[in-house]
C-alpha cells in the first residue's frame, strides 16, 4: 500500500459535520495547530451530506437563548450569503411546536469552508480513517486513507466527531450498550420536491397535516406519518424528513441496502404528496441527499453518562459546556408514530464536559451524536444545534490539552467555561 506523508498536529477532529467543523475552527482559533479529516469532498455531515436543511431548536418554549456562539456565526454566515431564511417558530405535522432557521445545504458548505480557512485550520479531505495506534490510554497516531495513499497523522489530541465513533472505537474506547426495549433511532433518506405552493400548504392546519399523514402511512406510501418540510431558500422546494430506516448504521451491508430502500421510500413519498397534498400537485422529486442521515449509533462510555433524567430536572452541572432545550425525541425503528416528551417554557438543560472524555482514554475528546448518553438523552442532545455548541466546547478544551501534552483531564473546567462565555456560548 502507497505510503502517503506523516503529520503532527496539536489537534486531529476526525469527522468534517457541523460538530466537528465547529471543534476544529474553535480549536485552531485558540491557537492549536489543527488537521479537520473527512470522508467527502466537502463538510458539514448530516447538515449538508445529510441535507437535513433546518436547524431546530435554539431557545426554550418561551424564547429564551440556549444555542449562540459558533452555531450562531454559522448563520449569520449563511444570511450573509443570501442562504438561510430568518429565525421563526412553526408547528410540525405532528403538532408539536418548535424553532428553526432553514438554510440550503449547498450554501454551507461555503459557509464551512469559509470558517474553517480564515482559522488556518488544515483540511484533509477525501479522507478515511484506516486504523488508530494507542500506547495504553493515549492516542499515539491515526492513518489515513487517501488519494496520496496512507496518511499518518500524530496528535496531541483525537477529537472524534465521526458519528460512529470509528476513531475511537480503533483507540480502545468503550461505548455504551442499549438497555432492553430500546432499539437504535433509525436513519432517513431526506428528499427535495417542488415546486411547492407553500400559501396553501402552509395554510393547512395541523389537524389536516395530521390526518394527511396518518392517511398516507396507513396507504403504504409514507413510511411514518410526519410531513416535516424545511423550505429551500433558493426556491419554491422543500426538503422533506419523513422516511423511516431501521438499521444500524456501522453494519455495512445494512447501511448500503438502507441507501437503496431510503431512495424507495423517497420515491413512494413524493408521488403521494403530488397526488394528495394542497399545493403540491405541479411537484415532483427532485433530488435524493448524497446519504441517509443517521441518527443514532455508538455512544462512547465517558467519564460521565448523561441522563434523561437530568436533562428533566434539570441537574445544573459545575462543568456544563453546553445547554439545549430540545425535548426527548424518540424515533421508533417501526411504526408511525414517534415519542416526543415536551419541556417547560422556560425549560433547558445542560451538558457537562465529563460527557466529552471517554473513560478509557487521556487524550481524546468526543462530540456530536457519540457524546456519553443515554438512549433517552442523546434523543435529545443529538440536533445539529446543540452539537454545534459541544463542538466549539470541545475544540476549545481540546487546544487548551494540548498546552498540556493532551491530557484532556487537566484543563481548567472554569477556565474552559470562561472562555466559552467570552466567545459567545450559552452555558445554561
């Protein structure tokens, strides 16, 4: 196998999605050296990959600030480009109220490319990961699959914000085990359709969004009974979230066959929503997403493992990196409907930076879906939002390690969270 160059770095983020993306940029502006490797030719994972389309959830019930700093720069970035519509509250077809900026992923993508350049961090893309090297507890080099063959790349600190965790899976990293009754969330395949008329289909109550959904899963032709849209900026399109894939994403076969049926699914979707749905009679399927966006696989095992139960009382935690308002959102791998636990108004809750270390290691952090959760808790901490605010936490903590020789156990907590306030985050 070709022998591509060998690397240093203070910082290795592997996985270019918006978490990572935010980690890197947050940790080379706080002057790490810092190498962002990812699989596609572009960042932005779920956000653009995924073409999810919408950022949820960004103040409680009643409008209070939870989500700002680098998220928050992500947006006035993409407003500055003509690429996302304004701030605004809406209620889902499942009835069920929420907050978001819609935005088109291709925009972001040069969004992201914009921050990270101006941060002098190095991209590596077109990259994947082929195996890590660990020395006990520490992180000693990862290799790179890519068009320069095998890449080595030797960190102070191993920021995995893959997802799957496949990093830190190599490193030695334990991970969290479902409990009984619980399943993995499942994937969708996230479709554009248009032209849409949205005076009339926004016009549609959410009874009638509900019963047109119910019909149309009942039918066969909607694989759970949402018509979640984000309209596209650009356009009379929308970008729909409604396909259901039960599968865990870290089986191979299982993700390929899940590609083929989510691009079904899609298919069958949007020709019911020509046939049936006000204002969506001249549409037609325009585009599948590059991937299925995953929602839950690998959590690692960390120094703390954050609760649902927490996140209800909620626990304000002395080493809170990061808060969120989202409700527990649960996505049965078969059937419908969804379970979906509403908060207060003015309800929020905190995450803690020990939910960012894995137990097993000393100088690697995690951030995005893979934080130390619970099944009950990631559904609620998973949105791209919240994982933009862990993100920037982790990059911050991640260049103040490696003043450390990397040791992620020995930064500063209050000083972690002062330099977080100062940048603009929310903490609680």
């Amino acid at each position: 196998m070709k022998t591509g160059p060998s690397l240093v770095a203070d910082v290795l983020v592997c996985g270019g999605g918006v978490a990572g993306t935010m980690a890197a940029v947050a940790a080379a502006r706080h002057g790490a050296d810092v190498i962002l490797a990812e699989r596609y030719g572009f960042l932005g994972g779920n956000a653009t990959a995924g073409a999810v389309a919408q950022f949820n959830s960004w103040q409680t019930a009643n409008g209070r600030r939870v989500v700002a700093g680098l998220a928050s720069e992500v947006v006035e970035r993409l407003h500055a480009y003509g690429g996302a519509a304004a701030h605004h509250q809406f209620v889902m077809s499942t009835g069920h109220k929420m907050d978001r900026v819609e935005y088109a992923p291709e925009v972001l993508k040069l969004v992201l490319d914009d921050m990270v350049a101006e941060a002098g961090v190095r991209p590596l893309l077109h990259a994947n990961l082929l195996d890590v090297r660990s020395e006990g507890r520490v992180v000693r080099e990862a290799r790179l699959l890519t068009k320069s063959g095998v890449v080595t790349v030797t960190p102070r600190v191993l920021v995995d914000c893959s997802g799957d965790l496949d990093a830190l899976k190599q490193a030695g990293a334990g991970f969290l085990e479902l409990e009984e009754g619980e399943a993995l969330q499942p994937a969708t395949m996230m479709f554009r359709f248009g032209p849409v008329n949205f005076e009339r289909f926004e016009a549609l109550s959410a009874t009638e969004l509900a019963a047109l959904s119910r019909q149309g899963f009942e039918q066969g032709a909607l694989a759970r009974a949402a018509l979640h849209a984000a309209r596209d900026p650009f356009s009379d399109d929308a970008w729909f979230n409604i396909s259901r894939l039960g599968i865990d994403a870290t089986d191979a076969t299982a993700l390929g066959r899940a590609e083929i049926e989510g691009r079904r699914q899609a298919w069958r979707a949007a020709e019911y929503i020509r046939r049936q749905v006000p204002g969506c009679e001249d549409g037609r399927l325009r585009a599948f997403a590059t991937q299925v966006g995953v929602r839950e696989t690998r959590r690692v095992a960390g120094d703390h493992v954050l609760t649902a139960e927490e996140l209800l009382q909620p626990v304000q935690f002395e080493d809170a990196i990061a808060a969120g308002a989202y409700p527990i959102d649960i996505h049965p791998a078969a059937g419908g409907d969804l379970v979906y636990s509403a908060l207060g108004d003015d309800h929020a809750y905190q995450i803690p930076y020990r939910s960012l270390v894995p137990a097993a290691l000393d100088n690697a952090l995690v951030a995005g879906r893979g934080v130390s959760a619970t099944h009950q808790a990631l559904a609620a901490i998973r949105v791209m939002t919240i994982s933009m605010a862990v993100g920037q936490a982790a990059g911050t903590a991640a260049a103040m390690a490696a003043r450390a020789d990397g040791a992620v156990r020995s930064v500063s907590v209050d000083q972690l969270r002062e330099t977080l306030r100062t940048d603009g985050a929310c903490l609680a």
